[in-house]
C-alpha cells in the first residue's frame, strides 16, 4: 500500500548538536505508527519537521504523493488542516470555552452556518466523551479532559494524519485508555497517526507498527509482534522499561 505520508533523509541539527543524521520512514492510510526513543532524541522535532513548524537542515517531506517542505506558509496552512498536531498539553485558548477551542479551526478553515458548526463540534465532543463540557473553560477541566479536549479540536477538521505528541503523558490509568479509544476511533474514522510516546504498553495497545529512533537514525521498524520478540539491544532497552 501507498504512504499517505513520508519523510526522507531528514537532517536536523541545533548549533553544534545533530539531532537526526538521516531519517526516512512513511506511514499509510488507517494506520498508527508508534515513534519511541529516549529523550532528546527528537521525536517532537521531527513531527514539527513534518508540518513545517520546524526548518529541516536537509530531507523532503511528501503527503499525498506531493511533496510539501518547499511550499509557502500560506500553503502550509491549507496542509495543516489535513495533518493535524495534537499537542501534549493539549494547547487550549485559556480564554475560550472547550466549545470555542474546538469551534475555532471549523471558523478558520470552513465556511459553515451555525447549525452545522454546532453539529460538528458536538459530534466530536461526544467522540472524545466530553459532549457536556461544551461550556466549560480549560481552568475548569483535569489534566485528562484537556487532553480529550485538545484530541477533540485536532480531529475536527477530518484530517488524513494526526501526530499525536505525548498524549498520554502524564495522565493515570483510565484517562490513558480513554486516550487510546480515542485514538482508536479516529483510525476507524480513516485517520492515520505517528504517536510519539514513552509510554510503551500504550503504544503496543494502539500501534500497528513501532519505530526506534536512536543516534540521529531510526534504528528500528517492525510491528508490535517484531518489536516484543527482537533482540536488537536498541529495542532490548525498552523492554527493560516495561
């Protein structure tokens, strides 16, 4: 099958500090790509690559067989509407009620009458269990819900990609699993993902494949069952952590 999204040869360096030496890896329709790695390895750098929020020093990013890091802002606007970044404190306007933030992409991107921007931000509040927080405020919500909440307002453009960055960080048990059906709802949906992530269990739960990134290089690809069995020292230091 086609990737929907790819990166290739990325290189990216801080002053004197290589962050990656060559990355290249894709990710196809439907499917969630679990990214581990150490911290400081860059896995927050790199979907920021892959969206333009972060210059690459030297690679190509294509979506949808188009290749996207040489285009203008303004045409990376319209690209963002379709890769999505889930960020990991979730991002809210502190300013704006949940309905608001969720409201906010639909008002920048779409030209909808009040009913239907109504319908689509409560749909995707009841998708992500939130459909009575509407009116809330983020001050008014725990940790969990405003991560639901910012889960809610990267989904509600309908993008192909959603890059999910640490989104269960932080949270206990059950808001973990909630994340993770969320997360598996939006799959269903056609929604493909790199979920970046230190949280293991949960990325062998959601994940149809696993990538290790190490040394500026991704050191490992493979599906969670290759994952679990290899004996790559890379990987083997990641089984320790479980």
């Amino acid at each position: 099958m086609e990737n929907i999204l790819e990166i290739k040869h990325l290189k990216k360096s801080f002053g004197d500090k290589i962050i990656h030496r060559d990355v290249s890896f894709g990710i196809q329709k439907g499917e969630i790509v679990g990214l581990l790695g150490n911290s400081g390895t860059g896995k927050s750098v790199m979907l920021r690559c892959l969206v333009g929020l972060e210059t690459m020093d030297d690679g190509e990013v294509w979506f949808q067989r188009k290749r996207i890091d040489l285009l203008t802002e303004e045409a990376m606007f319209k690209i963002r509407t379709k890769i999505s970044y889930a960020f990991q404190s979730g991002a809210l306007f502190d300013s704006m009620s949940v309905y608001d933030n969720i409201a906010y992409p639909l008002r920048e991107h779409e030209h909808l009458s009040i009913s239907e921007e109504e319908k689509r931000v409560q749909d995707i509040l009841t998708l992500v269990h939130l459909k009575d927080s509407g009116n809330l405020f983020p001050s008014d919500l725990s940790g969990g819900m405003q991560k639901r909440a910012g889960l809610a307002r990267a989904m509600v453009l309908s993008p192909d990609v959603i890059l999910y960055d640490e989104p269960t960080a932080g949270l206990d048990p059950v808001n973990v699993e909630n994340v993770l059906g969320i997360m598996r709802s939006f799959r269903e949906r056609g929604a493909a993902g790199i979920f970046v992530t230190h949280d293991i269990p949960a990325a062998q739960k959601v994940c149809d494949r696993l990538m290790v990134i190490d040394s500026g290089r991704i050191a490992f690809q493979g599906t969670v069952q290759e994952f679990d069995n290899s004996n790559d020292p890379v990987v083997q230091k990641f089984h320790v952590s479980l």
